[in-house]
C-alpha cells in the first residue's frame, strides 16, 4: 500500500517512451463498490486476467491456494506470465530488454512454475529485471529472501515519504544495468 505498483507502472512509461524494449507484467487491485475484491495481473502488452478474487465461502472442497480472504487463480495467473518470462529470456543479449515482475508475493509464490520461470530471467544475461517484492512480515518467503540478499540486486525501500523522490534513482539504475 505504499504505491510500489505506481511507482513501477511510473518507471515502465519512462523507459517505454525512451524506446527501450520493455516486457512484464504487473498486479492491479479489482474493487467493486468501493471495497477490494481481488487482483487482477495485467502485462504490458495488455492481456488481463484475475490474480485473486474475495472467497464467498470459506469451504475447500478443492485444492484452494489462499492468503487471508483471498483465493488465488493459480491457472489464470500462470496462462499470462509464463509464456511472456519464457519469451523474454529467450531475447538476444544484443540489446537487453527490461522485464517487470509486480510482484514476487505470497500468491505469485503459489506456483512453481513461476518460480523456475523468475530464477531463469534472473540469471539470463539478455535480461534486466525490474521488480517488486514486499516487506518481510512472517514466515520468510524463499524466493524473495534470495532475491533480497543477492549480490546482483540493488533494492530499494519504497515508502509513503520515498515514493516520489526515489523515481530518478530506480530509473538511472535500471538504464545503467542496461549497459
């Protein structure tokens, strides 16, 4: 809630105006009536489809991946990301595209396949990677941990007070790691 998602969407028009090829996706709150009813994941080129969605029930019948209210639509979420992370790995290392993944979360987490799909584009050399991943809060997240602590990662805090004046700074590091 702190506006990590604007910031990106903010750095990815940057970098789109430039003329800089850029690929990804990112998640979007779905609200209906004023109240959040899930997310929604949107990728650059425009497709949508539901992330998450307000459980009615709370049976689980079948395998249900949940975070809090939420249940998670693992089927919708893979058919849109991994075709465009396994389209974009697979670029020429002539010109490094830039790929956005917002965000590696609890729900993402759910599926494997997307973690395989994230650990590849994150060691291709075709590829600069920018990325959200929240707050530690809980029981650590593998994936965001090893993202978080690895040497070829700059993070930066986003916070109410940083959001704006940090927007330079993300754009400037991702247009060096471009070099």
């Amino acid at each position: 809630g702190v506006g990590k998602t604007t910031l990106i969407q903010k750095v990815t028009q940057a970098l789109k105006s430039s003329g800089i090829p850029i690929d990804g996706f990112y998640t979007e709150e779905v609200r209906e009536g004023g109240r959040r009813t899930g997310f929604d994941v949107v990728t650059l080129s425009g497709k949508r489809g539901p992330l998450s969605r307000v459980s009615s029930d709370s049976s689980t019948a079948r395998r249900e991946y949940r975070v809090g209210q939420y249940v998670v639509d693992l089927v919708s979420f893979e058919q849109l990301v991994l075709p465009m992370l396994r389209n974009v790995n697979h670029g020429s290392d002539a010109e490094k595209k830039i790929c956005v993944i917002d965000e590696v979360g609890k729900m993402e987490l759910f599926s494997q396949a997307f973690i395989q799909a994230v650990r590849q584009t994150l060691i291709g050399t075709g590829t600069v990677v920018l990325g959200t991943i929240p707050v530690p809060k809980g029981k650590p997240l593998d994936l965001v941990e090893e993202i978080r602590s690895s040497k070829d990662i700059k993070v930066f805090n986003v916070s109410k007070e940083n959001r704006n004046s940090i927007f330079q700074d993300i754009l400037a590091a991702v247009e060096s790691c471009r070099k």
